[in-house]
C-alpha cells in the first residue's frame, strides 16, 4: 500500500514523521524534565541540607495597598529564624504607605524605603530594586511582587537552603492563580510552559533567565556585575536579563518544592500581556542558545499541525494517510496532556484537558502577536537607545 502513495504523500508523512518525533523529543527530554527532576530528589531524598542563612527579601510595590494587604502577611510571617523583609514604594498613590505604616508596627523585621520623585529619566524598577539591594542587611537576597502569596511558611527555608557552597542563585516558580476566564486560564497555561522552558534548560545546566516573582542570588552578584548598568537603557530586565547575566551551569540551582511556590494573583490579562511584553523585549539580549532552541520548538509545532493537516487532506479519500495523521495528532496530544497535567499539578497550576489542544494552536499565535506589539511600541521599550 505504501507505493500506491503519491510522492506527496510520501513527502508529507516523512515531514509528520519528522516533526512528530521532534515534539515527543521536547515533551519527554524537556518539558517533562522539571518533573523528572524533582521525583529523583524525592526517590533519593536528595534535597540540599538544611542551611539558614540570614536572608532579606525584596518586594518593589507600586499602587499594590491591597495585594500588600492580603499578601504580605504571608512573607512576614515565615518560619525562619533571621530574615528581613524590604519594601520599596515607588511613588504609590494608593494606601500603600498607610498599609505599609501599620504593618510595620506589628512586625519588626519589615523595613520600608521610598524612590525619589524626582527619577524620571531611569526605569524606576531597576532604581526600587538597587535601593532595596542596597539597603539590604543580610549577604542573600530573595525577590518577589506584592500580587503573590506564598502557599506556605517554609518559602524561606526552601528557596534559602540551596545556597550553598557554589550555588549562589536560585530560580523558583510562581504560578498563576486559577480563574474561570478563558484569556486568564490561558496566561496560566501560557506562564506554565515559559516556567518549564527555564526550568528544564537550568536543570540540564543550560541557565538563562528567571522571574522576579520567586528567584534569589547572594548580593555580591550585584556589585561584582555594577548593578543593572549594561541594560539601564532598557524599562525591564532586573530579573531576568540579571539571572541571563550571572548565571553560569555551576552557579544555579532549581527549588520546585510545593513550598517554595509563589502564586500570582492575576485579575486582568493584559497585565499578562505586559509580562510578555516586557519579556519579548529583554529576550532580545538573551544568550542566543536557549532563544533559538525554544523558537524551534513552537515553529516545529506549527509546521507539525501544518503537515498533519495537508497529510490528511491530502490522503483523502484513501484512509493510510488520514488514518496515520489521527494517530500521530492522539499520540502527541495524549503525551502533551499527561506531561503537561502532571508537571503543572506538581507546580500547582490548573490542568488543562479540553483547553490544551485550544491553547496549543493559539501560543504561537500569540507570541507572534507579542512580537508586532513590540514593533509598533517600539521607542517605548527604552528609557534612551543604547
């Protein structure tokens, strides 16, 4: 039957064929690698010893009274014997220095500092974050925004015992609240598979970015590296084009725990656009290895669905070529759907069943729209061209 295909046909089931293999590749070797990770530290119980440094956590906070309401309590009340919390508020207009007096009062090791009025001309995050570090007492720092609850007590403890020896930086994942909305369970989706692209490539010692939302490093990077000066140009970048800079394969280590998750409460998505404007942005001063291999990854799925469904079209009305097309599509999908679900529940995300084939074909779509919004804001992007 095969030599009774066409040379289309022929073509088209070995460019399946291809593509299929590659997306098993990066689902199994790749996406599925921070779950494979974390099961052998179980297994083995190979977790880093207990060590408590003395630890300060920054938190930037702009128009944030309410979520430093509700949340930071949560960091305030950690059970970890010395640690500092540092809250910089940037020009709020808010409630947030009402907030932030009465919190103060009840707890002792929260420290507040405000930016000058008159900083205009410098990405103010960058400035909040270099006032903080600064004002830090302690030699480690760990980062994350005023949106973020920490699930429980022990965030601290897990993020800080990995410093050790020569692991001074440590990248932690922070999940998106679940929602009903479609655009917002996306971005969860969305910030899922960003969190394992970086995840996996600093397991496999391939480190490049982290999020500011749950990271930390020893603050001696900061002034070995004089601060954020080689992107000071730039609006974003004190996260991850930072980590991007001093990261190196022996430098780096992952905590995943369920302890040491920070969950986003995310209520709008264009706040979610923001991110991935802000990431789009800085992505282009990434080391190039990791932009590329995960650029490849989506177009090698767009060209994926491509091929299946001129295979199928193609074929019909003879079954082989459609028949081959469904069980390349349920193979792939079947495999993305438990990769995917059980990485995500071990992170803490929502599962996605009948919204992950939606989500699939729609994130390419979506970084390319990231990619033109970029474009047409152009100058905005920048404090001044570098």
């Amino acid at each position: 039957m095969f030599f009774e295909l066409s040379r289309t046909e022929i073509i088209l089931l070995c460019v399946s064929g291809f593509f299929f293999l590659i997306q098993l590749f990066y689902l199994l070797v790749y996406y599925a690698e921070p779950l494979w990770y974390q099961k052998r530290k179980i297994r083995g119980n190979d977790f880093p010893a207990g060590t408590t440094p003395s630890v300060s956590v920054i938190v930037c906070s702009q128009n944030e009274s309410e979520n430093l309401k509700r949340f930071l309590p949560s960091i305030l009340e950690q059970n970890y014997p010395q640690y500092e919390v540092i809250v910089i508020n940037d020009g709020s207009t808010d409630e947030s220095d009402e907030v932030l007096g009465i919190l103060e009062k009840q707890y002792k090791h929260l420290y507040r500092t405000y930016i000058p009025e008159e900083a205009k001309h410098i990405s103010r995050k960058k400035l909040a974050m270099t006032i903080g570090i600064k004002a830090a007492r302690y030699d480690y720092l760990i980062f994350t925004e005023p949106p973020c609850e920490l699930i429980g007590p022990d965030w601290i403890r897990s993020m800080s015992r990995n410093f050790s020896g020569d692991k001074t930086i440590v990248l932690g994942f922070s999940p998106l609240s679940k929602s009903t909305g479609l655009k917002t369970k996306f971005a969860a989706y969305d910030n899922l598979i960003n969190g394992l692209q970086y995840l996996s490539l600093a397991i496999k010692n391939h480190p490049y970015r982290g999020v500011g939302r749950n990271m930390g490093y020893k603050k001696s990077h900061f002034f070995e590296h004089k601060g954020y000066a080689k992107f000071m140009h730039l609006r974003a970048g004190e996260d991850d084009l930072f980590i991007n800079q001093i990261a190196t394969p022996d430098n780096v280590a992952v905590e995943i725990s369920e302890d040491s998750l920070a969950t986003m409460h995310l209520d709008d998505f264009r706040i979610w656009e923001e991110i991935r404007l802000c990431q789009s942005t800085t992505q282009k001063f990434y080391k190039k290895g990791p932009v590329a291999f995960w650029r490849f990854e989506s177009w090698s799925r767009v060209f994926f669905w491509s091929a299946l469904l001129c295979l199928g079209i193609c074929g019909w009305p003879q079954l082989f070529s459609p028949v081959v097309a469904l069980g390349l599509f349920l193979i792939r999908s079947l495999t993305q759907i438990l990769v995917i679900n059980k990485a995500g529940k071990m992170l803490h995300v929502e599962h996605f069943y009948s919204t992950l084939l939606l989500f699939d074909f729609f994130q390419p779509v979506f970084d390319v729209y990231i990619a033109v919004c970029r474009l047409i804001r152009g100058e905005k992007d920048y404090i001044w061209r570098g």
